[in-house]
C-alpha cells in the first residue's frame, strides 16, 4: 500500500514539541485492524496514544450508554484475544495502552476519562479523541445520531474534549489519513472550540488492485444534502420488514452552517474525495432559518402564552396555561422552590419575548402530565435517570 507516502509531507509537524495526548476508540472493537493500524500510526507521529474501546462489536449503538452488569465477561472478546472470565475491563495481554471494556462506545469514552486515564495512564485528560475508522461510512444526520463511531465522538465533545470521527467506504484495508490532525497539533493551542467535532468520511481507497484512488482531495461539507433516512420495507413472502434508503426534505433540510457547502453524500457519490463535516453539540434552532426568515421565533410565538420566558414576571403553572391569557384571569404561579401559589391577575408577557407576525394555534401541551400524576387512568412514572439511550 501507499498508505506512508500520504503522510511523508506532514510527519515534521509531529515532533515531540507538538505531540498531543490522544485517546482512540471506535464502534467494531478494540480488536480490529483499522484502529490497532490508526494507533500505529498515531503513535508512529510522536503521539501518546490510548486505546480504549468495545471487546466486540458495538455498531449502531449511537450515543446510547450502557455500562455492563457483570464483573466478569461471560464471553471471549472479539479473535478471543481476552477470554471468558476475564475482568469486564483491562489491558491486551501485548501492550498496556491497548483497553477493552464490556459496554457500547460512548460507554467506553466515558470509562477512559473517569477511570483509565486518571488510574493508570500518563495523563488525565487527553489533547483529542479520535473514533474509528469505521467500516463503511457515516452520512448525513441519520447516521450522525445512529453510529457508534459518531456516538463516542460527540460524547468526547460533550465532555469539552475535541473529536474527530473517521468512516471508510472498505472492507478490510486502512484508510489514509491526512494532516487533520498533524496541522492542529502543529499550532500548539486548543484543536477546535468547546462543543464543536469533525466527521470525516472517506472513500474506497484502491491501492490494492490500482491508481484510481490513492490520494483523495478532503471537501468542506455540511451533513445535509443528498442525505438518506431509514424506511420499513415490508416483505410480504416472509412477513417481515427491513429497512430501505429514503432521501427527504425533513432530514436535508439546511437551518445552521453554511447552506452553500455541499452534502457530504453528495461528495463520497460524487466519487474519490473525502468529505469533512464540521458538528456542534447545540441543537437549539436558530432565530432565523437559511432562506426562510424568522421561522424560528414564529414557531416560539405559537408556543406562548403556554410555554413562557424564564424572565417573566410571573411563571404561569402549565396545567393552568390555556385556561388563561397573560394578563387575564387567575393562574399558579410556580416560585423558585417549586411551591404553587395563587397569584390573582396573571402578568403580560415578558416584553424580552421575540415578536413575530406568524399567526396560527398555540400549540397545546396543557394534556401532558407532570411525572407521577395520573393521566386517562394510567401512572406516567418518572424518567430513571440512569438510563440513556
């Protein structure tokens, strides 16, 4: 392969003075070549490099945090490089900065920064968090919320650390990295601002059998664009669905960024570039949408009087919000200790609040219970907390 040639050019900007910190993990386990191959390399540049990740495959779990409930494993890791009975988290038996543990891969970030890393390596918080490469790519903002790879990645960010997710359109080789990461090292100061990652996606890289593709170009994207979201296919012969591809508005849809980039499925169809999408971890919409004006604020407009500013004067209880317009009627108000009064006339609105000329309903969620009350019959329990998925 070539893979060395690609990063030839770059290898002075990691010299020891710009090394980074940087913990790897993926979603296909800490046992595949890719990311034994990407630690390789990282270490190869002059990095400190941990890996800490599943001990078998944990694609598709997204963001969903699931630590184990058994001590032990009940089963061999993935090629049976850790055996059954073994510590559910732990070392390769070849090399001490090479971890595994029993649980998805956000789950697995979260054990390096809280127990790994502070425990047992030579640092506490890395420089940089790098996921994959994964098997196969990671397109648009269905795949951004249902991948592994990702998943771990936007935990990292979530936790203030800088991330950058890799997917490759292959089967069994490594994909080529460039100098992503070599450059942002090479400045010295922080790699990307708080609450902000990069997915890249790569394609097929060919160097086995031709020249066709040994040196893709990296493209500035955006995730929409071209983008596909899951269906239900229903076989009628066997009475069983799978899923299909379906291409639609609700999920290419441009309201943050920059509109004019082009969809990073666009870019792997389109052939031998790479695409590079920059993500950040607020998913608030914004006051105005790319083209559409102040759609946003219109639709927080229609949410009002019901759903009110924290800075009103006073906070209306949500089971009394449609039974009163600000400034008419009685109300409960909630105080800060979370004790309701009656507050007699109820206040205007907060003169803070966006105006907007948008008419229609307000929307009504008066039906919704507060956790614990009793709703058509039935106990709408509290959220456990412990459970993310």
């Amino acid at each position: 392969m070539h893979f060395w040639s690609l990063m030839t050019a770059t290898a002075a900007l990691a010299s020891a003075a710009n090394s980074l910190n940087i913990l790897i993990t993926n979603d296909d386990g800490f046992g595949v070549s890719n990311i034994r191959e990407f630690y390789k390399v990282v270490k190869a540049f002059g990095h400190n490099a941990y890996i800490v990740a599943s001990t078998s495959n944990e694609s598709g779990t997204g963001g969903a945090v699931i630590f184990t409930t058994a001590k032990n494993l009940t089963a061999d890791s993935e090629f049976g490089i850790v055996k059954a009975g073994a510590p559910s988290v732990g070392t390769d038996p070849n090399d001490s900065h090479i971890w595994y543990y029993n649980g998805t891969p956000s789950a697995c970030v979260q054990v390096a920064l809280d127990y790994i890393l502070p425990d047992f390596a030579n640092f506490t918080t890395p420089d940089l968090v790098l996921s994959g490469p994964n098997f196969g790519w990671n397109l648009g903002p269905f795949l951004y919320t249902l991948s592994g790879t990702i998943g771990a990645t936007y935990t990292a960010v979530e936790r203030g650390i800088p991330a950058i997710a890799y997917s490759g359109g292959y089967a069994v080789q490594t994909p080529y990295f460039q100098q992503l990461i070599l450059n942002a090292a090479a400045t010295g100061s922080k790699l990307m601002p708080v609450g902000y990652g990069i997915s890249v996606n790569l394609p097929y890289i060919t160097s086995f059998t031709n020249s066709s593709c040994v040196n893709p170009p990296f493209i500035q994207t955006r995730m929409t664009g071209g983008a596909d979201v899951d269906g239900a296919a229903y076989n009628a012969t066997s009475g069983l669905f799978t899923f299909k591809n379906i291409v639609d508005a609700g999920l290419n849809t441009c309201i943050n960024g920059d509109c004019s980039l082009p969809g990073e499925t666009n870019i792997l169809n389109a052939g031998c570039q790479s695409s590079v999408s920059v993500f950040a971890v607020d998913y608030d919409a914004p006051t105005s949408v790319c083209g559409q004006g102040s759609a946003t604020s219109g639709l927080r407009a229609l949410l009002q009087p019901l759903v009110q500013y924290a800075n009103s004067t006073n906070l209306i209880g949500g089971l009394n919000g449609t039974s009163a317009a600000p400034g008419t009627g009685n109300a409960t108000t909630t105080t800060s200790g979370g004790n309701s009064s009656s507050t007699g006339t109820s206040p205007q609105a907060s003169t803070s609040a966006p105006v907007s000329s948008v008419a229609g309903p307000m929307v009504d969620f008066s039906w919704v219970a507060v956790a614990g009350e009793s709703y058509s019959n039935e106990t709408i329990k509290p959220s456990l907390g412990k459970h993310r998925y």
